[in-house]
C-alpha cells in the first residue's frame, strides 16, 4: 500500500488552467483509486501499480496538448 501526494500543471498554456485541472481530475476520478483533493495536490491511496497508473494516465492526458508539464511527487 503506497500513499502518494502528487500535483501536476501544464506550463505556458495562459494564465487558467482550471480546463486542464478538470480533465485530470476526471481521470483520477473514473480510476476508482481512493483520493482526496488538498490545496496543495491530490492524495492517492492504492497499490504502488495502480498508484502510479494514474499519475500516468495524468500525464499522458495532459501531453496530448500541452508541450511542457510540472509534476510534483511526494
């Protein structure tokens, strides 16, 4: 069992990124791993495999149209 504290924003795509955030969020939402939204990032809770597939499902929602992406792991 892993607990994983991530953020992740695209960079140089205007000052909101509220549209980016949402699809994200839908992401993790439809993944069924227990979250919990803080100020600061998204908590996970899960198997280390599962874990860390949604931070790559994050990803490579964000990549399809944003060149550079800031992720934060803890």
């Amino acid at each position: 069992m892993v607990l994983l504290e991530f953020s992740m924003a695209p960079y140089g795509q205007g000052e909101s990124v509220s549209a980016h955030v949402a699809r994200v969020l839908d992401v993790i939402d439809r993944s069924g791993v227990p979250y919990q939204l803080t100020p600061m990032g998204t908590i996970l809770e899960g198997e280390w495999e599962a874990v860390m597939g949604v931070v790559t499902a994050c990803f490579e929602t964000l990549r399809a149209d944003c060149p550079r992406i800031g992720v934060s792991l803890k």
